[in-house]
C-alpha cells in the first residue's frame, strides 16, 4: 500500500516534471512561468495527437481551445466605441475612439491581423482586444481587426484573400470618410501568420496601379515570411523552444495549405520543394541574408528539392503554392520590394522565425526601404500576446509600449 502511493507519487511528479522542465536558456526572464505556461501548451499539442490519432477531432481542433480560452466579447467603454461587423462579407471587429464634441480632425487608422497560424487565433481573444484598446486611446487611432476564416477548414488561399477583401473595401475613400481616418496615415500590421498576412497584402497593394489610397506603414512583428526554407540557423537553433516548436510550426505551414500529412512529413524533412522552386532558393538564401552574428554554429546548405513521380502531382501544386509570395512574401525579387510602405520589423533571438523576419530587414533596406527593426535578444515568440494574468509576461509589456511608440512616431 504504503510503496504503491509512493510509486505513485513519484509516476506523477516525473510526469509533471517531464511536462515542465524544459532546458529553457538561461537568459530568458521569468523562466519558470514560460516553462509552466508551454507546459500546458505541449501537452494540449499531444492531447490533440492522441484525438487525431483515435480518430475523435482533428488536431487543430483541439488547439483551438487555445483560442476558445482567452475568448472575450468585445464591448464598447469610456473611451472606445466597439463595433462588430462585416467588411465585403468577411467578418471585422472595429475600434474607434469615443467622439470628443465637436472633434472633426482625421485620425490615423490600424488594420490589424491576428496570428496563430492561419488555424488558431481571433480578434477577440483578450490580448488582441486590450491591444487594438491601446492603439485606440494611445493613438487615437481606429483600429479595423480582421476576423479572417482559418485553415484547415479554409485553406489557402482564403485566408489571405479574406485580408485582402477587407483591406480594399476599407481603403475607399467614402469608407474612410465615414470613420474619420486620414488616407495618409494607414497602416497595416500583425504578428506571427497575422505578420505574414500583412506582409503579403502590402505587396499585393503597391502592385496595383489603381489604387488610389496607400499604405503609410506596415509594422510586422516576429512574421512567418517563407516556406522554402525550414532549416534556416533560428529553425535548427530553437527547433524545442517554447510556445512555437518546429514541429508545430511545419504543422502551421502544411496545414495552411492542405491536411495530407505526407505534406507535412516532407516540410518536417525540408523535401518539400520541387525543381520549379530552385530559382526562388536565392530569395531565402541565409548565407547571403543573414548578418554573421546570427549564423551561430550553422553552416548553410540549400534545401533539397525532389523530382516527384506522377502520383505525387497533388504534392507538386502544393510546392507551387508554396512559393507563391501571397504565401512567402520573401519570394519576390527586388524590384517588387522597393516601393513597398516603411516597415517596422520585430524580430526575437529564442524564435525559429527568427530568421525569416531578419532576412526581410535585410532584403529591404537593400531595396531602399525604411525598415526599423528591433530585436530582441531575451525574446520568445508570441511574447506580445503575453499581456493577461495568469501568463502575463514582462517582455509582453516591452514589445507593446515599443511597438505602440513606432506607430505613435511613424503613422
Ligand atoms: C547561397 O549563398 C552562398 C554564398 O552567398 C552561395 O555560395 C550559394 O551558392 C547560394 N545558394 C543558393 C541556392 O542560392
Ligand atoms: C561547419 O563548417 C566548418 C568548416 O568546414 C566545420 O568545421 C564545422 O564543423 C561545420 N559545422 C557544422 C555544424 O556542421
């Protein structure tokens, strides 16, 4: 009885243990609250497996719970009047400063997209609710967060094409009118896939000849910007980092694009690329993009790319999605960078995507565009969605206050 408990207690305390420790760098702050919040992370990951395995919910649908966790409905109050809409049919949460009296002075405005990797994430989790608040009464902006549908369920290219839809109908000038927003002082941002999403819509603009209102400014923080390439330094370096894995992030990708998992074997092996995809290397090439200071001890080697056979063609279009840059915005050549709006680029050292944010500063900058880009060196990804108690994280308030003062100064 009395060795019974025992084993028993010491089962539970090294299956805790094996949940929570984590050999998270030294450096980071608050380590132990990381190690406590991505153990639920990891095993809400493997409960999903076992579902998918069992044949009960797909995985994604168990990681929704995530999103369903920090659901609020967002309420107008003293300062911010909130209005939940559609926008050419696609679903759009609006912020929008109170009306102070006779106030008739045009005001910046801030479309903003969520991340959670084109599969989780809302604009009405807590975090992105209380931060387009912020925007609102810090800049006394309108903030336009964009309910855009997710994958599995919409793969690509719905969720880009539902950005899209909204960023057009919103930059109409009778549209903008009606908000009060100046056309000068748009800007387009978002985090993680919302970063990816953002930066593909800014280019996607700056191509069109008939479009009349522009982009001010987009402001990107730690974006997914390639698919090409999944074995960048920052991919190997924080393949087991907390809150975004590698495997979770090829997950993201293959999902994004389509539920066959033999898709995502292939992205987790970086055999995905087919030989159509080989003049697009040198877009993602990291000896070249990245600054010595971060190739660490990685040597570089291009992707492999594989000749499928005729049975594989499902797989050979799906490389080609891939490389479309509405999907990997890195894969465009200079000359569709160049005119694009000044960009504000956060970029953290314990992130695999890392390096896809560093390798678009540089490509930027040499395309002549004004690029800020602040890095973090004790960052981990998704630090800004850090903001609520009980996982409210002191980098989360950093990156906030000094993403908010990029705006603050440059829209
Ligand atoms: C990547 O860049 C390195 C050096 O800058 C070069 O030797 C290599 O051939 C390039 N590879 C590709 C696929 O562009
Ligand atoms: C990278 O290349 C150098 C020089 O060829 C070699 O000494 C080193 O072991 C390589 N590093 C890795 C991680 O393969």
């Amino acid at each position: 009885m009395r060795l019974g408990s025992i084993v028993l207690f010491v089962a539970v305390c090294s299956f805790t243990s094996y949940y929570i420790y984590e050999p998270i760098p030294e450096e980071i702050d608050e380590r132990w609250k990381l190690m406590l919040t991505n153990s639920f992370f990891r095993g809400l990951s493997h409960l999903a497996d076992l579902s998918e395995l069992l044949g009960l919910k797909d995985y994604m649908g168990v990681m929704y719970v995530i999103t369903l966790l920090e659901n609020v409905v967002p309420e107008s109050d003293e300062h911010v009047k909130v209005t939940e809409g559609r926008f050419d049919g696609v679903e759009v949460v609006l912020y929008q400063p109170k009306q102070r009296g006779s106030d008739t002075e045009l005001r910046r405005a801030v479309i903003y997209l969520h991340g959670g990797g084109w599969c989780l994430g809302s604009s009405r989790m807590s975090p992105y609710d209380l931060l387009a608040r912020r925007m609102v009464t810090e800049l006394d902006a309108v903030v336009l967060s964009v309910e855009y549908r997710l994958a599995p369920a919409h793969h690509f290219p719905v969720p880009y094409e539902d950005v899209y839809r909204v960023v057009k109908h919103f930059l109409q000038k009778g549209v903008l009118v009606q908000y009060s927003v100046d056309p000068g002082r748009i800007a387009v941002s978002g985090d993680s896939a919302g970063g990816n999403l953002a930066a593909a819509v800014s280019q996607q603009l700056q191509k069109e000849d008939g479009q009349q209102v522009k982009l001010k400014a987009q402001a990107l923080i730690y974006p997914v910007l390639q698919a090409l390439d999944l074995n960048t330094p920052s991919y190997q370096q924080n393949q087991d980092m907390p809150i975004l894995p590698r495997t979770l992030m090829v997950r993201f990708w293959s999902e994004y694009f389509t539920s066959d998992k033999a898709f995502f074997k292939a992205m987790m092996a970086n055999t995905h690329n087919n030989p159509e995809s080989f003049s697009l290397l040198k877009f993602v090439n990291w000896s070249t993009f990245l600054p010595e200071a971060y190739h660490g001890k990685y040597n570089y080697s291009a992707p492999a790319v594989v000749q499928r056979v005729r049975e594989d063609v499902g797989m050979d279009g799906l490389s080609r999605s891939l490389a479309d840059p509405r999907a990997s915005p890195l894969l465009v050549p200079d000359t569709d960078l160049h005119s694009l709006p000044k960009a504000y680029i956060l970029t953290c050292e314990y992130d695999v995507l890392r390096d896809d944010g560093i390798m678009y500063v540089t490509r930027l900058r040499a395309a002549g565009v004004e690029v800020t880009h602040e890095h973090y060196d004790t960052g981990f990804h998704g630090g800004l969605m850090f903001t609520v108690w009980p996982t409210d994280f002191l980098i989360a308030r950093r990156m906030v206050d000094n993403y908010i003062k990029w705006l603050k100064e440059n829209l």
